[in-house]
C-alpha cells in the first residue's frame, strides 16, 4: 500500500519535471552534451508526455 504511494508520487515528480522541461521553465541537465541531435527532439517530446504521465498518475492515485 505505502508502496504505491511512493510509486505515485515519484511518477507524479518526474511528470512535473518533464512538463518543466518540455516547456521550457527548466533547461534541459548535462550543458553543452545536451545539444547532441537527439536531445532536443525528445525534449521537444516531453511536452505531450509530461501532462500525461501527470494524468496517468493522478488516475492512480485517485483509484488507489
């Protein structure tokens, strides 16, 4: 039971960090290594995956 709660809230974190990023409040960790071709796209990525790993979470907690 705790252990999903702990699961929750972690995933409910990285949603709102990915959303941060994904929109720009938050740069993107690593500096001059994170302008390699395939970071940007996913981070472009993280705008859409962000809000809904956020509404997957809430789901679960709201069900748990």
């Amino acid at each position: 039971m705790i252990a999903a709660y702990i699961d929750e809230f972690i995933m409910f974190c990285a949603a709102l960090w990915m959303t941060s990023v994904g929109f720009g409040y938050l740069p993107l960790p690593g500096g001059a290594a994170s302008q390699s071709r395939w970071v940007k796209p996913l981070a472009g990525h993280f705008k859409w995956m962000g809000p809904l790993l956020l509404a997957i979470a809430v789901a679960l907690a709201i069900a748990s």
